[in-house]
C-alpha cells in the first residue's frame, strides 16, 4: 500500500525533527527559567544538567545543526530519565508510571540520530556548501 503523504515525506520528517526539538527545548526553559508555566527554575544537580541538554539539544535538532550528535544525547538522556524517576516507581510500564513522554523522546531522538538532519537544516545548507 502507497503511503498516503510519502511524496511529503522529508517536509514531514522536517517538521518531526523541528517541533521535536522545539518541544524538548521548552522543556528545557522550564527547568532553567520556569518559562512557560510560571514555576520551576532555577533547578540544581542533576535537573540542571537536565535544563541545560533540553535546551541546548533542542535548539540544535530545531535549527538542524550538529543534528545527529544532539540527537543521541538527548536520546540518552530521556533513556536515564526514564530509568531513574519512571522505572524506579511502583510500576515499570511507561503508560502506568507516567513515563511515556520519556520513551517516546527516547525514541523519536534514536531515529533522528540515526537519519540525520534532513532538509530544512543547517546541517543540509552546510552539506551543499561542501558540494559546490
């Protein structure tokens, strides 16, 4: 069966990486800033390191730029997450011990690590560069 949307499928694919990003981004922001949202920031230990991969890494994967690398390291972030505050609980299965946004992150930033950049990224804009 033909995808419905597979002649869009690297201006979809942008989209997942861009709003991906954007979205793991403000994570970020509301550990750093308590933006948006109003509460949190000024977050110590462990939830800092936390703030600062969200932010950085999600900006990265947003704009496309060192796509890969932030990938993975977001990936493994959300992996540790998941493993330290979602499995450790009562229940280790994601829908029930509230970690699913965790794996699927997880997940999305795997592939995304693994498929690069895509169009629509800096990564892409510096490739072609490279080409003429």
């Amino acid at each position: 069966m033909k995808p419905i949307l597979g002649r869009f499928a690297p201006q979809t694919y942008a989209l997942l990486r861009l709003v991906a990003g954007l979205m793991f981004m403000m994570h970020g922001t509301q550990k750093l800033f308590g933006w948006p949202g109003g509460q949190g920031g000024g977050a110590q230990g462990l939830m800092l390191v936390a703030g600062v991969i969200e932010l950085v890494c999600g900006a990265l994967i947003a704009i496309g730029l060192l796509t890969s690398i932030a990938a993975f390291l977001a990936s493994g972030q959300m992996a540790v997450a998941f493993f330290m505050k979602h499995f450790a609980s009562d229940n280790p299965l994601p829908i029930l011990n509230k970690g699913e946004l965790a794996v699927l992150y997880c997940f999305v930033f795997l592939y995304i690590a693994a498929a690069g950049a895509g169009i629509w990224s800096i990564d892409a804009a510096l490739a072609r560069g490279k080409r003429h």
